[in-house]
C-alpha cells in the first residue's frame, strides 16, 4: 500500500467533486476512488488550495481489462500507438482493438524495452506505416516526437501540468534530460521563466528546438546537446533541478544539488518499491534536503512505481 492524499468530500457533493477534479487534471487515475457512509475519497496528483484533503493507505487499481478481455497496455502518441504488454497472445488482442476504436492511429509498434544513456526504445512495427514521427498534443501544447530517436512518455502529461503550475515568475529552471522538452516547454507556456536545458540526444535536442519555436511560450528556454552533469558543472545556480531519467540511475547526486540556491527546488523521479523508494528519500534528505511532496505518477510493474518526489534545498 502507498499513502496517498485524498480529497475528503460528503456523499452529496462527491458527483460534483469528481467531475471538478477530472477536468482540472487533480485525479490520481493510478488509484481507486472509494467512499464509507458520510464521504467520498477521491485520489489526488497533488494538494488543493481548497478542501479538505487527508492521506490513505491504498492499493493502486487493479490492471484495467477492457471490454475485448485483454489488459490496458499501451500510449498513445498523436497517429503512433505503442504497445508495452509483453505477453505474446495478449498483443495481437490488443493491436486488433486499437484498429477498431482508433481509427486516427496509423502506426501501431510493441515495445521490447529500453536501452542505453539515450532511453531509446527497441520498437516491432506491429501494424501500418513505419513512421515515428507524429504531432502531440498536451495542456495546450504541440509537439514534435520521434518515439524510435528519442524517449517520450505520455504518462507524465499530469505531472508536467503539476510541476508547470507550482513555476513562480522568475524562477531560474535546469532541466536535466530534457528530451524533446516536455517539462520546459510546460512550464514556459504558463510561466516568464529562463530555462536552460541539456540532452545527450542530438535527434532529441533539435526536435526540443523546434517545439520551442512552434509554440507560443511566456518563459525562454535554451536548448543544449551534452552530458547534463557537465553542463551543471560549468554552470551557476538555479532556482529548480529537474531530473526526469529514472530508467538510468543518477550520478554525482550531492554535485548536482550544490547547484541549487537555498530553498531551491529539486524535481526528481524514480521508479522504485515502496522499500525501495524509501531508502532513495532518505538518502536525499541526508544532503540537506527537505522533502516537500511525494506522489505516485502511475504503476509501473506488479511491485514498482513511478515516484515523483519534490525537495527544498535547506543550507544550514
């Protein structure tokens, strides 16, 4: 079981509730909504300025089956569908029911995993063209992805809304890892913020430079090709790390947080057990950190997690 806040609302305002959170993105799709006589729990990414909100030991969901009988496996991204079940009679099950209820998807690959520094997947064209390259859309943003050149993950659109909104004015931003640039493109659509951002992918960094160029954005964003580390060396202070690269573990973490400013903001994402995520935090909070936030983002295999852990920098 994870604890998880929750909003805490009586029964005959619980429809009204669920509906509000959906449409601001506020539920934890990860976790079931559940109720006793006087109120109705509903699973929360992050806090609410209003409401009262208490934390729940919950299980996530159960795997969701779908009506064809198979289990819920895959993204999608604009035209592409990928499919990430590995259990072979499911993936034809799966392939045939996104051909019947999607008909905008052109291209559908399975995924045999992750390899490598860059987090390039090791994609089987299942169906259709073979083409990686698509337009997505996300909180108001378009994007270009290539998903055979570079890692991109739908899964975190939420999160990226959640770290974009808590952005104050100002704020000086590293995004560690950055990809095509969804968390610094995120955050500059909502906020006047300068953003420095490194890749070690150069197919990731052009495609980053193009969404920066299609998008209108109130924030500016620089966009580096290199090892992310190096550039933190040779760079100054921000006001907030990012650091989005969980598949790969991190190096020179007490480095990196020298380079933030005290009670600057650390972002950082592993996926993990619960024991595992633990030891992880309290390693963290060893190096003056405070923590400030921990959610679950979504299930990852039958016991790990993606965690999302927020920090504040605490110079004594």
């Amino acid at each position: 079981m994870v604890l998880i806040k929750h909003a805490r609302v009586a029964k005959k305002d619980g429809e009204r509730a669920i509906l509000s959170l959906k449409g601001r993105g506020l539920i934890n799709q990860e976790f079931p909504i559940s109720s006793d006589d006087n109120f109705v729990y509903i699973p929360l990414t992050g806090d609410l300025e209003n409401g009262e909100v208490v934390e729940i030991d919950t299980d996530p969901r159960p795997t969701r089956v779908m009506a064809t009988g198979h289990a819920g496996g895959f993204d999608l991204i604009g035209s592409i569908a990928i499919i990430h079940e590995r259990s072979g009679g499911r993936v034809q099950s799966i392939r045939d029911f996104i051909i019947k209820v999607k008909p905008n998807i052109k291209t559908i690959y399975l995924d045999r995993g992750i390899d490598g520094e860059m987090r390039l997947r090791n994609l089987e064209l299942l169906y259709g063209d073979d083409n990686p390259a698509t337009l997505y859309k996300e909180n108001g943003l378009t994007m270009k992805v290539d998903v055979r050149s570079t890692y991109f993950s739908p899964r975190l659109s939420t999160e990226r809304y959640i770290v974009a909104k808590s952005i104050r004015g100002g704020e000086k931003v590293f995004d560690m890892f950055s990809g095509i640039g969804p968390f610094s493109l995120n955050m500059a659509r909502l906020t006047q913020c300068e953003i420095e951002a490194c890749d070690i992918n150069p197919r990731a960094v052009e495609l980053f430079r193009e969404n920066i160029s299609m998008n209108k954005l109130k924030g500016n964003i620089s966009a580096s090709c290199g090892d992310s580390y190096q550039y933190l060396e040779d760079s100054g202070d921000f006001d907030r790390i990012i650091m989005n690269n969980p598949v790969n573990q991190y190096r020179n973490l007490e480095e990196v947080l020298k380079h933030l400013i005290n009670h600057g903001k650390l972002n950082i994402y592993y996926i993990e057990t619960i024991e595992g995520i633990e030891r992880q935090m309290e390693f963290i909070e060893e190096m003056n950190m405070k923590l400030l936030s921990k959610r679950v983002v979504h299930g990852y295999s039958r016991n790990k997690f993606m965690f999302s852990l927020e920090y504040e920098r605490q110079i004594r």
